[in-house]
C-alpha cells in the first residue's frame, strides 16, 4: 500500500499535487478551524464505503443501488459528524491518526497481518479519538499541524524524488513547517 501511494504521487500531474499539497498546509495551519468540515468528509467517506461494501454483497438489481444506497448512508453519517461536535472530532481525530499510522507502519500482505492491522486501526481509531474529544484544542492544533507539515512534505519528496537532501534537513524543515502551523494556529484560535 506505501509503495503504491509513492507510484500514484510520482505519476500524478503538478496540479493535483498543488492542490493535495495546498490541502495539507491548510491542515497544518488550521486544522482546528476546520475539523468539522473534515471530520463531515471523512464521516461520508467511512458511511459510503461501508455501506457500499454491505449493499455489494447482496447483488442488488440494478448495478447502481449499491452505490446510490451508499451514498444515501454517508449523507447520514456526514450530517451526524457536522452535527455532533464530539462525533465529528471523534471520526476526524481517529481516521487522522489510523491513516498516518497505515502510512508509517505498513504491515505484511499475510490474512493475519491485515486482520492485525484492522484490528490495530479500529483500537487507535478509538482511542485517539477518544482523546480528541476529551482535550480537543490542545491535542487537535498540534495533530493537525503534524500531521499537515508530514503530508505536505511528503508530497514534495516523492514527486521530486529528493535524495541527495542531507539527512538532517528532511526533519528539520517537517518539524519547522509543524512549528509554524501549530504556533499560527494557537495564535489565531480562540480558547474553549
């Protein structure tokens, strides 16, 4: 899965990477502002898919029921996200993390390495999530900026394929960009 995320960001054109790119700064320097509106995309992404993935299974006439039933259930979910402040940081916080996980931590092709790491996810997904609605600014401002400079950073390196970079400057540039989107988004966030 990591590879193929590298071939896909290699072989994309320079317009969606500008705009994948513009979409992780945005993250990092106002992540908290905008958690409900993420936490409403990712809240009907999670109800499409899993309600596509059970709609699928049972063969439904015509072709196109699944997918209209999917899409009707991740209306649902993202109204209940954008509604439900805890909800909505719960499903932002906890897909945020699942993915950076995925991402750093990519686990075998084996069934019980993917049962493993489902289970793992759905455990992390919870947890930070959890932890999300319980400190809410002072854990999302600084999630939200790491994880927007990683992604940004990322995207830059695999579309230009940065390898004669000394090692210390990758590191160094994630975590002053992380720096910057946290400390703009103290500054111009009020307090709970």
């Amino acid at each position: 899965m990591f590879l193929q995320l590298q071939d896909m960001i290699r072989d994309s054109s320079l317009v969606v990477i500008i705009i994948l790119g513009v979409l992780a700064l945005l993250q990092c320097v106002a992540g908290y502002k905008l958690y409900r509106i993420w936490g409403m995309i990712v809240g009907f992404l999670f109800g499409f898919i899993l309600a596509y993935m059970i709609a699928n299974q049972f063969h439904l006439s015509p072709d196109f029921l699944p997918a209209l039933i999917a899409a009707v259930v991740g209306v649902i979910v993202a109204g209940i996200a954008f509604s439900v402040h805890n909800i909505s940081m719960l499903i932002y916080g906890g897909a945020l993390v699942d993915i950076m996980l995925l991402l750093v931590c990519p686990f075998p092709q084996a069934m019980a390495w993917q049962i493993i790491s489902i289970v793992v996810a759905c455990m992390a997904f919870l947890l930070i999530g959890a932890i999300f609605v319980r400190y809410k600014r002072n854990v999302i401002m600084p999630v939200t900026a790491i994880a927007g400079a990683v992604c940004a950073v990322t995207l830059f390196l695999y579309k230009y394929e940065v390898v004669d970079a000394p090692a210390w400057t990758i590191p160094a540039v994630t975590a002053g960009i992380a720096l910057a989107g946290c400390l703009i988004q103290f500054l111009t966030t009020k307090s709970d």
